[in-house]
C-alpha cells in the first residue's frame, strides 16, 4: 500500500498551479539572475527539508517531527503535522522539484516550487487510522505546489498545496 496514497489521500488539496520553471507565461525561456539563484537554492533547500523530516517521521510513525517547525510555517507547518499521523511507512518518495516562480521585490520574498512526486516507494507498514474512512489506495505521480518564503535571512514553506494522484508527469 502506497503510503503517499494514503497518508495524502486523507488531505484536502488546494488549487494552484503555474508556469514552466525558466519559462515565461508565452513559453519564453528565462536565466536566473545570479542575485535570485541563491535564493532557489535556499527555498529548494526548505522543501527538501521539509520532506525529509515527513519521511523521517514517518519511519518513526511518529506524530510530530522537530525539523518540521525549522522548514515549514503556516498552513505548511500545519499540512505537515497532520500528515504524521501515527502512521509508519518506509522507503520514500522520488522527489524532482522545481522552481517555477522567483518574486525576491515581493514583501516577503516568495519562490514558488513544483514538484512531480512519485510515492509508490513509501510504503505504510502499520496504519492508524481510527475513526477515519479508509482513503483511496493510489500510487502514481501528485503534483505538490510550496510557496517558500523568506524572513530575516531565513527561508521557510509557508503553503503546501498536494494534489491527486496523476496531477503530472516526468
């Protein structure tokens, strides 16, 4: 049983998606500019932070994980704690993130990552789910959407959209 299937599947999903990274909305191809690639670095540095202390946690079946406050805020901080649930899973999932939106004039500083996600290695070995219905078991690719942000030098999640299964493909 895939647990990205079914430890997401029990989430709700919020809309959002946008254009190719390095690609203007007419399909134009962009460069970074060398002030925003450090920047990239550090938000994609967040995310894969992020999910590395779900999957860690999820080895664990823990409930909590205290990296999870040091990469994600918000309604990110919140997604990520409620998806450690107890449950305990192995492997992990293929990651391939991209940034798709750099904004370093907005007030804070956004980067925005698109991620094709494939789950069907992290695997759910003991499942507890009490009370709640049984989600759908799906594997496959999600499409997973992080707004990073950035204050006082750091940079953290602050939205973590995931959608369903089939949402992209690599």
């Amino acid at each position: 049983m895939a647990a990205f299937g079914l430890i997401l599947g029990v989430l709700p999903a919020a809309a959002g998606c946008s254009a190719d990274a390095g690609e203007t909305a007419e399909g134009e191809s962009v460069a970074p500019s060398p002030s925003s690639a450090g920047a990239e670095e550090r938000a994609l540095d967040a995310y894969e932070g992020l999910m590395g202390a779900i999957v860690e946690g999820s080895h664990e079946g823990a409930t909590g994980h205290p990296d999870i406050a040091w990469y994600a805020k918000g309604q990110a901080r919140e997604l990520a704690e409620d998806m450690l649930n107890g449950t305990r899973a192995t492997g992990e999932p293929d990651l391939a993130p991209e940034v798709t939106e750099v904004d370093l004039e907005d007030d804070p500083p956004t980067i925005v990552i698109e991620d094709c996600a494939d789950g069907s290695e992290w695997l759910i070995v003991e499942e507890d789910l009490e009370g709640l219905e049984e989600p759908p078991q799906e594997e496959g690719l999600r499409l997973q959407t992080a707004t990073v942000t950035e204050e006082s030098g750091g940079w953290q999640v602050e939205k973590l959209w995931i959608g369903d299964t089939g949402g992209c493909d690599r």
